[in-house]
C-alpha cells in the first residue's frame, strides 16, 4: 500500500481507491482479492471463503462492483440445468485511468474553489 501526502493529510491507496468509487470496506477487499489474480475467475463461494464474510454480504457486494463497471461476472450454465456466477476484476489499467480522471475532476474543483477566494 502507497501514501501520498497531501499538506495535513496522508492517504493510502486504499482510501484512494475506496473514494474514487464510493466502496464500502467489503467492497474494496474483494476488489483487491480478485485485482490480485490476473484474468482468474471465482465463484461466490470461493470469495466468501476467502475473505470470511456472509455470503449475502458478498453477493451485495459483488453487485455493487458489477454496477460500478469494476468486475465482470460470468454466467456458467450446468449440465442438468441451472447456472451459477463467476467473477474477476476488470483491468487494473483501466481502473488506474478511471481513478485519475476521479482526482483530475477533484482537482479542477478545488482550483476552482481555492480562485474563489
């Protein structure tokens, strides 16, 4: 994890990523699970496992990631019927440029503010 440093304040990568996307803490640590597993896909299951939460929590969770375009999901048909989800992140790059157009925008605001003074 970076900090950067901001006159008063210092923030980490985590704040960072969590702001640029409005995530909540359960959000941003299945985020980061599966950034950390280039093109792998995991199940429901598998994220609940690992980052020991409700599975409803994590469901919710994954929905909230789809809807901000942060996570693919991936529907897995069953032989005698049914499906289930599997999910992975998006491409760290692409997220990297989203999260610098949030601060660019962040940026232009306070320009503007600081002028207004």
């Amino acid at each position: 994890m970076t900090n950067i440093q901001f006159a008063c304040k210092t923030f980490s990568t985590d704040q960072i990523l969590k702001c640029s996307f409005n995530l909540s803490t359960t959000d941003l640590i299945i985020l980061k699970l599966l950034l950390s597993k280039k093109e792998k896909f995991y199940s429901t299951k598998e994220i609940t496992d690992k980052i020991a939460r409700d599975r409803t929590t994590v469901q919710r969770s994954l929905s909230t990631l789809v809807e901000k375009n942060l996570v693919i999901r991936r529907q897995k048909n069953a032989p005698k019927g049914g499906y289930s989800y599997f999910y992975a992140a998006m491409d760290k790059n692409e997220i990297k440029v989203r999260i610098k157009d949030t601060i660019d925008s962040f940026h232009e605001v306070l320009i503007n503010n600081v002028e207004l003074l």
